[in-house]
C-alpha cells in the first residue's frame, strides 16, 4: 500500500509528530508505509528505533548491524503497530541525490503520510571523506531544521569500504565509550562517532517518552 493511499484509507490514525502546515512531496517520490509489523531478525535484539532509508546506499545496512537496537525499516515508513517500536529515524548520504530524498521523507512524515509512528530525526552519512562543500551544508542545514535541528552526521569512516555489515561489532546501550586516542579497528569495535550517534538517539527518544508519557 502506497502512503498516499493508506493515509486515504485511514485518515483517523495520526503520526506520533504532525506539522500540517508542511506540504508533502509529490506522490511518486513519497515511500510506502507498511501493511504490517516491520519484518525484524529473531537473533536480534527487539528495535527501539526504525532506521528509514531515503535511497540505496544510504548507509541503513551498516548503522544497522552497528546499533544493536535499531531496526532496517527496508526502505519504507513502519506504520505504527501496536507490538512495534513507534519510532523512526530517516537516513540519507551527504550528497545532493541524499539531501534531496532526505527532505522529501521528512515532509512526508511531518505532512501526515508517514505512518502513525514518531519522527525522531535524520542521519546523514558522510559520502567522502572530504568536507561538504558549502552549498550542500547550507541546504542540509535547511532540511535538518524541519525536524528541530535533531540533526546528526556520520563521518566518512573508510575502513567500512572493506567490511560487510556481518563484520561490524555493535553498539549496546550501556557500552562504555572510548575515551583515548588510540583507536580500535572497526572490525573490533564500533567508531566513536558512530556509537556518540547511537547514543543521542536513545537520549532524545527517552527525552521524548519522558515529555509525552
């Protein structure tokens, strides 16, 4: 079912954060929303959150099998059942094609379309190691605050060009974060930056249970 026609069939259900006043994309670059539970792995630990990703190569496989408590939404927005996590988090790569999708995602789920679940904010995800030119920046600047500036990045890591996702270590809520210099291979343990991520997405959805009990 296509998100223009479930929010047709259901217009009683609303997203967990709704901006009415946001138009939505057109229809044919809106992503569907799940006829069912989200399909998740039964060797895993049950996803606290939904990592959605706006294109192919986005970098959901990896920040997946890297958070031990997030979900692969597979490319479409969870609709809120009962039995599953209603967060999500978009994921998009800092290239112009990314910032594109990452804000026609938003503005689906802001605009209504996205499942009842709640937006908790974007990733985006280095596309080279160098620094992203300016006009990039400033529309990622622009695409991040539909979503309060719940905005973080992930930088270029390039051992990951030599790993799979069944390589990666993950991140566990608790885990202690390295605080020295020295750095582990990312076959052995995930990259600071990455798990810092991990962490201020399980910070902002416990701020957010906390303010809407």
């Amino acid at each position: 079912m296509s998100a223009m026609a479930w929010a047709a069939a259901d217009d009683s259900r609303e997203p967990g954060r709704s901006h009415r006043l946001i138009t939505p994309p057109p229809a044919e670059r809106c992503i569907d929303v799940w006829p069912e539970p989200v399909y998740a792995p039964t060797d895993r630990a049950v996803p606290s959150w939904w990592l959605v990703g706006g294109h192919g190569g986005a970098g959901v496989s990896m920040l997946t099998a890297s958070w031990s408590i997030a979900g692969d939404a597979m490319g479409a927005f969870p609709a809120g059942f009962e039995q599953e996590s209603p967060f999500v988090v978009v994921v998009a790569r800092e290239s112009a094609w990314g910032i594109t999708r990452a804000h026609d995602l938003l503005t689906q789920h802001l605009s209504g379309y996205g499942g009842a679940t709640t937006l908790v904010g974007l990733v985006t995800v280095a596309a080279s190691p160098s620094r992203l030119k300016s006009e990039l920046r400033q529309r990622l600047e622009v695409v991040a605050g539909l979503v309060d500036d719940h905005h973080w990045r992930i930088p270029w890591i390039d051992t990951w060009n030599e790993l799979t996702p069944d390589e990666l270590p993950f991140w566990t809520p608790g885990d202690p974060t390295p605080t020295g210099r020295k750095r582990e291979p990312p076959d052995r343990a995930v990259p600071r930056e990455v798990a810092d991520v991990a962490d201020a997405i399980r910070t902002t959805i416990i701020s957010i249970l906390q303010t809407n009990p």
